[in-house]
C-alpha cells in the first residue's frame, strides 16, 4: 500500500509508558511538588481540580487551597454566581482544618480543649474534636487523618499575596466581560474553558480578553506543537497551558468525532513547542485527562507538565458538587461531561457547546463511588508523587523535566507490571 502521508506519527498515553528508575539524591518525603498551575503563582500540591459542574464550586476549591493545591470554579451558571463562588473562596479562613456543618450536636466543652475522638451511638469513632482559634470544631475522623499527614509532611495552603486562599476560574474566550467580573472578584488565574481552542475565532477572542485582565489566563485545550506555537505567537503574556483532548474519563470526542490527543502525547508536543521558543519552564503545562492517580500525574510532569487537572479524580469527594445517590448498600456521586446532555441543556453552556456550531454530544453522565473528604485524594496525590519523582531520581519538578525519563512498554509488559497470577482480595 502506498504511503499517503497522512500518517504523522505516533500517540502515547499514561498506560503506553513507564518511569525508568533513577539514581536518587533524596529521600522520597524531601522530593519538592512546589509548582505553578499559571505564570506567577506558586501552589504546594501540583494538583488542579477540573472546571466542571458536578465537580468544582466554591466548597471543593475552599479546601483544595487549604490542602495545598487549587480549584478552578466552573462556569456552568451565570456570572453572577460565578463571581459569589469565587468570593466565597476568597473570604474563606486558610486553616486547614475546618469544621463541617454536620458537626455533632450536645457535645459539652469545659476547660482547655484537647483533640478527641467522638464516638457514634454504637461506640465506632466517627469524628474529632480539635481547638482552632474560633473556638473547639468537630470533623469527621477520615477528613482529619489525611489532613494531619499532610500538615506534618509540611504542606501549607496555596495563599495569594494578601494571604487569601488561591482560586482560580474559568471563562470561555469569547466573554471578556466575565473575566473582567472574575478577576475584579478576586480570582488569581482564568482558565479558558473551549474543548478545541486551535480556532481562528476563538484565538482572536482570546486575545482581546487576554489584554483586558491583568490576571494570567491558561489558554486550552490543545494538544498539538503547532497550537502552542501559533497562540504563544498571537496572545501577548500566555499565562499557561491546558493541554489534553479527549483523555478524560466522561469524554466521548474520540469516539464520536473521532479526534484526540492523549494528555502526555498533548504534554510532550507542548513541550517541545515552548523548548522551541525558549520558554519551557516559565509558561506553565497543565495536564488535563486521563490522570487516575499519582503514577499518572508523574508521568506528565517528567514530560513537561508543570500541574495535572483532574475531573473524575474529584468527582466523588464530599465536597465536589456532584449529588450523592445511593444504589443498593454503595454510595455514588453524580458526575458528567461539559460536552453532555445534561451540561448543554444548561443555559450557561451554550457559548461553548452552541448548537449552530456544534449540534454534537461529546461527553457522557453517570455515577462514580463515593470516595470521602477531598484530603484523602490530596494525600495519595501528593505522598504518591514524591515516591514516583523519587523513583525516576527527581528531588523536584524542575529535576524531573531535566532528568526523569519514560520508556515505552510492550502489552505483555504492561502485563507483568500490572498485580498477576493472583486473586486480589475485595
């Protein structure tokens, strides 16, 4: 057959590729995550919660920033709600640990106040009583295990210069006016919110938004060199890269319109892009789909990623704005695509998914398990990086973008690497 030359390459994702081992020169507890979701700005954890409406409202990206990383509040709802979420955020206390509303009642306080168990009707223990300088607060016991781990381990909140817990928004291209509102409102970055931002109409909007704030705006999604190189040459101080297609667990792109760019191929075009302008490591790669757990996350920051973006990997917090439905004795959280049904019936998704330009479902809903406080997914993200960075010999993210490596594996490799020839206990 003949070459067309349509073929032009190749596309690797997470479960193409490995760490290769390197030599260490810390201990996996010293390896540093500090990084940058957007120029300027420095976040503990290198994790960003997805701009979806069953995942990021004000709550998740309050305790996401107390915890060290951040939230991006979505922008499925009206300006004006937008800006009261992103307020909400601003105004909120940067403890991290905080008191939930479900806090028992009848419990007596006398004297000094000590950190306590408190027990349930049936004696199992089910939250903590701690001293804050509001006064004692109880929390459920699971939120203050993993919050605990992490305030021993050194993580502090993402704090913007006033001391205020960092939040960022998202906006679609086309509507400076919100991103003026928002960044009037306090948010520290915008996150544009198009599934394909390669597009003459939308680069052109970007551009005028990009000069009417003063706030950094992550321009995405792409996934290509030439998108990189194209925006980088007409929006004047890009503040960063959101980069992906198609990778995300609720997206259906590459099955119904066929088009994709797995989020480390996407990583590693953008990267090469921005090395070709010199400017790889001061504008920012945000890793957006497909990232599952901290193996994942690592893969995209040794191919460039400075933040990794995740939707399904908050979607089942108790704090994420999915509602909770039980089936039979197992908890769920709704969760569901910005490119669904349910999404574009909303009437604040049109600017994005229009229907004279695109009359198409691209994404899907369903349930995902209940999986507790949003700090047990901080902890496993954060203690799992620096295992996986301290492996591939990096003592931080800058390290791991000059010396970690990937190596592809074959499917019988992929075989091996995985648990086998075992029955897993449930």
């Amino acid at each position: 057959m003949k070459d067309t030359g349509k073929i032009v390459g190749e596309a690797l994702t997470f479960e193409d590729t490995i760490i290769v081992p390197g030599f260490s020169p810390v201990e996996p507890s010293q390896v540093d995550l500090h990084s940058s979701p957007a120029r300027g700005i420095t976040i503990n954890v290198p994790v960003v919660s997805s701009p979806m409406d069953t995942v990021t409202g004000w709550r998740l990206a309050v305790r996401l920033a107390q915890l060290g990383a951040v939230g991006v509040i979505h922008r499925n709802m009206s300006v004006e709600e937008e800006v009261a979420h992103v307020r909400r955020v601003k105004e909120a206390p940067q403890e991290p640990f905080h008191p939930y509303e479900t806090a028992r009642e009848g419990v007596r306080i006398s004297g000094p106040v000590k950190p306590t168990v408190i027990t349930d009707t049936t004696g199992r223990p089910a939250g903590i009583l701690l001293p804050l300088g509001s006064g004692p607060h109880t929390f459920l016991l699971e939120d203050a295990e993993y919050t605990a781990r992490l305030v021993q381990a050194g993580v502090r909140p993402s704090l913007d210069g006033m001391g205020r817990l960092l939040v960022g928004a998202a906006v679609s291209p086309f509507h400076a006016e919100r991103a003026v509102a928002l960044e009037r409102a306090g948010a520290d970055f915008l996150v544009t919110d198009v599934a394909h931002l390669h597009n003459a109409n939308a680069v052109r909007a970007l551009q005028d938004m990009a000069r009417r704030v003063g706030i950094p705006v992550v321009a995405g999604n792409i996934g290509t060199r030439e998108a990189a190189l194209d925006i980088a040459s007409k929006v004047e101080a890009i503040g960063g890269f959101r980069v992906g297609i198609s990778s995300g667990s609720i997206c259906s792109t590459g099955v119904v319109a066929g088009a994709s760019m797995p989020t480390l191929q996407a990583v590693l075009n953008v990267r090469s892009a921005l090395e070709e302008l010199g400017l790889a490591g001061e504008i920012p790669i945000m890793a957006d789909g497909g990232v599952r757990g901290p193996g994942d996350a690592a893969k995209a920051v040794i191919a460039g990623a400075s933040t990794v973006m995740g939707g399904r990997l908050f979607a089942g917090v108790e704090e994420s704005l999915g509602r909770k439905v039980r089936v039979g004795s197992r908890l769920y959280k709704t969760y569901r695509g910005m490119a669904s049904r349910g999404a574009m019936e909303e009437r604040y998704a049109s600017d994005r998914y229009s229907k004279p330009s695109k009359q198409l479902e691209e994404g899907v809903e369903g349930l995902v398990p209940y999986s507790g406080p949003a700090s047990k997914v901080v902890a496993h993200m954060y203690f799992g990086l620096q295992a996986a960075l301290g492996y591939s010999g990096a003592g931080s993210i800058r390290e791991a973008w000059e010396n970690g490596l990937l190596a592809r594996i074959t499917p019988t490799g992929r075989g091996e690497v995985n648990p086998h020839d075992i029955i897993l206990s449930p």
